[in-house]
C-alpha cells in the first residue's frame, strides 16, 4: 500500500513526526509513567485506556483493542487512506511528496480535496476582502461593528461579505481560470435550475468561514441582515466538509477547552464569537444541527477526563428540546453535560454585552445536568399534583430509558421519585412497561464503531500465554531474537496470528532493527496492529535472566505437551482402543509434519 509514496519519504515522514503531537491535537493526554493516557477517541469511556507511547511512537487502547502507529492512527480517526494520512503528515512536517506515483483514483480523490480547500482558501479572502472595501462592504461592516464585533475578531475569524447580486464569485474564479466544475463541487455556486449556467450560493450575506482542526476552511455559513430568509445559509457536505464533525470555533477552543476542562456549546455565530471576545474562548457552535455522537467524540477529547460541556440556551423551551434531543447522544458518548438556560430576553451575546463574562461564569456554575434540568422544567409546566405527576414521569421516560449505564440509570430514577414525592418502584415499573428495545437509531449515525463494546477475549491455555509472552519479550527486550532463533522456539508455535506476527518482528528486526512504529505498517490487517501494540506495551521488565527463564518455561512446556501426547498413545495402546491410537498417532505424525514445515518454512 506504500507503493504509492516512495519508501524513504516514508521514513522520513515517520521520523519527523511525533505520535503525541498528533494524537494530543485530538485526545487531551496526560503522563502516565512512560507513556501517555487519555480517553479513547474510538469507544466510549470514562476512565482513560488508551495509550500512548512516545519512546515506541505507537497507541493502544487498552479498552476497545484499537492499536497501531501514527499512519494507522490517522487513518482511523480522520477516516483517510494510507496515501492521504502520510500526506496529510508530509505538509504538516514540511516534506515534499510527488504525486506522480499515485493511482489514478488517488490523484483524482487528493486533488479534488485539495482543489476544494484552495478554492475556499480563495473565497475566503474574497469575502474578506469585499468587507474590507469601502464601498461594497460598508453596510455589511457597519453591521458587525453594530452587533459588537471588534476589528481584531473580524480579522481573527475572517469574517466576510458576499456582495449582493448573481455572480460576483463566479466572475472572480473565471477571471482566475478556475475550474467551474470545482467550484461547483465546492459548493460556492449553485447550478440553475432552468437552462444552463450557475450563480453564487451566497448573496448579499455576511460570511463565517468553518474552519478544520488543521486550520483550512472547510465550508461557510452565511447570514443575512435583515429580516429575510433564510436566515442562514450553509455549504452543503462536500468532501472535505462533514456536517456531522464540524463545529463553528473547533479550531480556537481547543486551548482553553483543555485549561478548563469545560467547553461552551451555543446555536449561533455570533454568540460564539461574543464569548471568544469576551475570553470565553472554549466556546464552540453547532451548525444548525443537534449534535452527533461525533461532535461529543470530539469535545470529549478537548476537555479530556472528567471534563464536562456546558450547553447555552435563550430560553427554557429551546433548552428542552436540545436536552431531549442530545441527552442519549451525551449518555452512550459519557461525556457529562450540563444545561445553562439565561435569564429570558437574553442569548449568550446580549447576555454578555450587558452582563459581562464573570457574569456568565456565574451562571454557568449553576448549571444543571440535563436529567434534573428536565425534571425542574416538567415540574414547572405540570405542577405536583397528581395528574402532573404522571405527566412529568412520562415526560422523563425517553430520557431515563436512554440513559445506558444501569447504576445512573437507577441514580436518576432515584432523584426523580424523591424529587415529585413518588414510590420508586412505580417508576421503574412505569419505565420498564415501555422498555422497547432500545433502537439504534439516527443518533449512532456516522462512525459506527464508537461504540461498539470491546470483544471478549477467548479463553485460552497455557500455551497460548506463553506464546504471547515469547512475543511481548521480542518487542520489548529484542536482544533475545538470536537466542529465540537459535533455539527455533518458533517451529513450535501453535497460533497463526501468533506465529505470523513472530516471524514478522524476526524479519524486520533484523533488517531494520527494533523500530516498532515501523514494523506496525508492515500489516494492514488492524487485528495484527492490535496484537503488536498490545504486546508492546505490558508492564513487565525485561532482564536477560528473565527471558532465559521464559524460554526455559516454553520449552518446557513443549515437552510437556509431547509427553502428555505420548502418555495418551501408551494408555490407547494398553487398552487395545485402536481407533483412538490411530487418532493419536495421526496427531502426532502431524505435529512432527508442522515442525518440519515451518523449519523449510523459516529457512528459505
Ligand atoms: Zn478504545
């Protein structure tokens, strides 16, 4: 798979970079000894199992079994191939790559994302631009300067202005002999829906670029000034722009979001740019879409363990719905969420012109978690009496069901029996009578395997752990490899994935020393992945008396295993049982067979 980027400048990529680096800018890691912790970006998790080894350069999660180095971290996170993982690192380190040894369909795939992040790059700035102008963008600056923007935020966010008419855009990029085709596919313009030709998406609108974790703008959000419609206006998903993991101000939260372990999510643009103004820099804002699971993913990595998000709301209605909708989504990603509802009247951005931000830190301490935000609203709409009271229990019973782990499951149901001065057990039965199966629905959309529940491992002999261990001994202690050799331990070897794997690091080690990274891109097979980094990384401490003693051991054991084998023949023999001497034999014959195979095997 590395065929399409010279092998040195693979290398040289792998040398550059530095696994913590990357993976910190998307999980918030802290020391552990030797190696770092954080919360696993690929399963739901409260307490940190993944693991980071900076001395290794490779990761393994210790929860769902996900493993590899800094290409397959990469790949699986940002959903790349190899080719664009490496490539995504080479600009990143300043490494110069052809493209002439991709494939077709990469060059075609590269280009076309990368001919879209230029494209936006350079709308991005004819929007600025066009602000800036003193003619056109006069009205559309008095507007934000009205609404409070300083010049330093405007200049930060890049914030712009589509002039008013059917294509000021278009021309532009025809005057630069721009691929329409792209431009199109960027999402910029719109194809007519009569006859042929296109026209600006964006017209008369003030523009917020989206800008990706690496910086590029990824889409744009437009609105008007007045009082017509739409509102606001998105890019549609393009290829390089996913609804479902983009978040306004991603790019500027990251920082303070890690200080604070709290992460500010409003509705609007302006709002997040007010709290940035104001300092509230860990602030992002949904795009005019409830969040994902993925959205939670990504915050829950900013904030890190025990960190929390903190929704904000204009008013209690507004609050209800977004808790309804995103409760289960914040309960399968356990990431703790809390409510802020400001007082009526207010949005995060009138609040803070009027109030200041200590103001708003204030009442962000006072924030509920969503469950007892949803009791205290219900109590307040249905009232205690006793008809209310089946009203609020029935109002809480989606959110109670969706909360998956039992122990808060039953914490809540608790809270709310004591709080609306009912029997606990009415409850539970009330919630269970309408106990569906719990669907896996619209809100799992996206990356499935977040939440996926690790698998359990096989049950397994003795063999099968000393095999393993053999392994863990040559990634962690690889001065053993010649003995190992030497003693052919690997003819006797019982596992294939096993077997492989040992024959791979003799391989490579050999040729390329103890580079683990390395050795990990030698398999696509992420199972394999998974298995050498998980080796690489117990605890054990490995001194040459040690391996002796484990090699010793696996001999042994060996012996062991032949001897119970001719024990077994003895006995069939004795007791004239033939056909169980023929079965036994059989096995034998075979054994000695694979032994010899995988000594041609090794020696070719
Ligand atoms: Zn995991």
């Amino acid at each position: 798979m590395a065929a399409y980027i010279p092998d040195e400048k693979i290398t040289a990529i792998k040398n550059a970079s530095d696994i913590v680096d990357i993976i910190s800018e998307i999980v918030s890691l802290r020391r552990a000894g030797r190696n770092f912790l954080g919360l696993c970006p690929f399963h739901a998790e409260k307490t940190p199992s993944f693991t980071v080894s900076p001395d290794k350069q490779i990761f393994y999660c210790f929860g769902c079994g996900a493993g590899g180095n800094v290409f397959s971290f990469l790949m699986k996170h940002g959903g790349l191939s190899f080719p664009e993982a490496a490539r995504a690192l080479a600009g990143r380190y300043g490494i110069d790559l052809p493209t002439r040894n991709l494939s077709p369909h990469e060059k075609k795939k590269l280009t076309e994302r990368e001919t879209i992040l230029t494209l936006n790059g350079e709308a991005m700035s004819f929007y600025h631009k066009c602000l800036l102008s003193e003619e056109r963008g006069k009205q559309a600056m008095g507007y934000l300067l009205k609404r409070g923007m300083t010049r330093k935020t405007i200049d930060e966010f890049k914030l712009g202005f589509a002039p008013d008419g059917w294509d000021h855009l278009l021309r532009y990029f025809r005057s630069r002999r721009k691929p329409v085709e792209m431009v199109l596919q960027a999402g910029l313009i719109v194809s007519r829906k009569k006859g042929e030709g296109h026209y600006d998406r964006f017209r008369n609108r003030i523009i917020f670029p989206i800008v990706n974790g690496q910086n590029q703008p990824v889409g744009f959000g437009g609105r008007v000034m007045d009082d017509a419609l739409p509102k606001y206006l998105n890019s549609p998903e393009t290829p390089v722009y996913n609804k479902s993991r983009s978040l306004y101000g991603l790019n500027r939260a990251r920082q303070k979001c890690r200080e604070t372990q709290t992460v500010y999510v409003v509705e609007g643009y302006f709002d997040m740019l007010s709290m940035h103004q104001f300092g509230i820099e860990n602030t992002v804002a949904t795009l005019g879409t409830s969040l994902t699971a993925d959205h939670v993913q990504i915050l829950k990595g900013f904030v890190g363990e025990g960190g929390k998000a903190v929704l904000v709301y204009d008013s209690d209605q507004a609050g209800i719905k977004a808790a309804q909708r995103s409760v289960a989504v914040f309960q399968k990603g356990l990431l703790e969420a809390r409510i802020l509802v400001l007082p009526k009247g207010h949005d995060p951005d009138s609040f803070l012109m009027d109030h200041g931000p200590d103001d708003f830190l204030k009442a962000a301490e006072q924030s509920m978690g969503m469950i007892s935000f949803m009791v205290e609203s219900a109590v307040e709409k249905h009232g205690l009496s006793i008809d209310g009271k089946v009203r609020i229990v029935n109002d809480l019973k989606p959110a109670i069901l969706a909360i998956g782990d039992p122990v808060a499951r039953s914490l809540q149901i608790k809270y709310l029996a004591e709080r609306i001065g009912v029997d606990e057990t009415v409850i539970l039965q009330k919630v269970r009578r309408t106990a569906n199966p719990p669907a896996k629905t619209a809100w799992l959309s996206g990356r499935q395997d977040l939440n996926t529940a690790p698998k359990p491992a096989p049950v397994r002999g003795e063999t099968y752990r000393l095999e393993r261990q053999v392994v863990a001994m040559m990634l962690q202690f690889p001065e053993m490899i010649t003995d190992i050799e030497r003693r052919r331990l690997m003819n006797h070897f019982t596992d294939p994935l096993l077997t492989e794997i040992g024959r791979g690091i003799i391989d490579h080690f050999t040729r390329a020393g103890s580079d683990i990274a390395g050795l990990v891109s030698r398999w696509e097979d992420p199972e394999k992945k998974a298995v050498v980094t998980r080796l690489s990384l117990t605890d054990e401490r490995w001194a040459r008396s040690g391996c002796m003693n484990l090699i010793n051991q696996f001999e042994a054991s060996i012996r062991r295993r032949d001897k119970a084998l001719l024990k077994r023949i003895e006995a069939a023999e004795k007791s004239g049982d033939e056909i169980l001497l023929a079965a036994l034999l059989r096995e034998k014959q075979h054994q000695a067979r694979k032994i010899k195979e995988k000594q041609s095997g090794a020696n070719h």
